[in-house]
C-alpha cells in the first residue's frame, strides 16, 4: 500500500480477501489483467473471479453477499500461463 489514492468501485465483484484491505476480486473497469495497477489486490477478470470465489471456502450461503473468514487457513499458488498454455488444476492448501 502505501499510496495516498483511495480507490472507490461500487459493487465490486467476488472479493476474497488476503491481507488486510488487499484482495482477489473481480475487475470490469479495465482488461489489461497480468499488468501491474493495483495497490496490492488481484484484479481478476468477472468470470475468473467468480469461480475463484465459488472455489473458495467459506460458502456463502443462499441469499448473503459476504461471509467473515477467521485468520486464513487456504493457501493458493497462483501461476502466470504462457500464450496457449493449459493451465493446471487448481491446487490448495487448507489447514
């Protein structure tokens, strides 16, 4: 962080927190994704970060926006595809 702007996007899409106010989420004001921009959160675009959301725990239950995780137990690396490479499946860590 560090940075004295102050970001403010309504509804923005799928937020997973990591650190602090620093997040994955998804990003529809912009598709220059892999270009760094951000103060520290993962813009991801809408797509990505919904399923990266519905991947995640905790599940969020029928009708609720948001859910309160105690101190992260999932661990999720996350790699940079080549042009026309197949990712892998994904893969975590949850203690």
């Amino acid at each position: 962080m560090g940075r004295s702007e102050f970001y403010n996007v309504d509804e923005v899409p799928s937020v997973l927190y990591f650190h602090l106010s620093q997040a994955l989420h998804g990003a529809f004001w912009h598709d220059h994704f892999g270009t760094p921009g951000s103060h520290g959160c993962v813009n991801l675009s809408i797509v990505d970060a919904k399923w990266v959301f519905d991947w995640a725990p905790p599940e969020l239950k029928e009708g609720w926006r948001a859910v309160r995780k105690t101190p992260a137990a999932l661990w999720v690396q996350v790699e940079k595809a080549k042009p026309g490479q197949v990712p892998s499946e994904p893969q975590a860590h949850l203690d």
